[in-house]
C-alpha cells in the first residue's frame, strides 16, 4: 500500500512538471486539422466533417497530443516537429535568424 502511493505520487509529480512547464505552444497539430476541415468543398461538407470529428473525438485527442507532446518538445527542444519551425532565441529578432539559416522558417514568436 505504502509503495503504490509513493509511485502514484512521483506520476502525479513528474505529469505537473510537464503541464506545468509554461508552455503555451503554437498548437500545430489542431491548427492544422482546422486548416484541413477549411479545405472541404462547400459549408454543408464543412459542417458535417466538423461534426464527425467532433463528435468522434479528433478534435479533442489532437488539443491533448499538442498539449501533453508536441507543445512541450517545441518548449523545451525550440522547434515543434509538426510545424517544423524553430523559436528564436528571447530578443532575437526573427529576421535575422532566418537570415542566418536560410530557408528555415521561424516563428514570430520567441520563448
């Protein structure tokens, strides 16, 4: 009983440290899906896709991977490997990054 506590606790311990990393992200993965769902063929297709995925959790399970995986990686490794874009360093101005690395895209914002 002792043990599994401890265990349970260190999860909950280590799951706070990742959420709470103040980490907001760019959410690539959702924005995309959104981005997707715009690209159907008339506002009928676009409102029952949206429904369907909806409904059936796409929406949700993709907010959750940006949340948990891909904003925390963009935190702590710079780039977010679904929108394969690099932070600039704290007050850095984003033209100038990409003028030393040419055809990496750069997002606006920095950390």
């Amino acid at each position: 009983m002792q043990k599994s506590w401890k265990l349970s606790a260190v999860i909950v311990v280590l799951c706070l440290a990742v959420l709470m990393s103040g980490c907001y992200g760019t959410f690539s993965l959702t924005k995309r899906l959104h981005h997707w769902n715009g690209t159907q063929d008339g506002r009928w297709a676009q409102e029952g896709v949206f429904l369907l995925i909806a409904i059936v959790p796409i929406y949700g399970l993709c907010i959750l991977g940006d949340a948990l995986i891909f904003n925390s990686i963009e935190f702590w490794g710079g780039n977010n490997p679904i929108a394969g874009t690099a932070l600039a360093p704290t007050g850095a101005d984003p033209a100038a990054v990409a003028a030393v690395s040419p055809g990496t895209p750069v997002a606006a914002t920095t950390r």
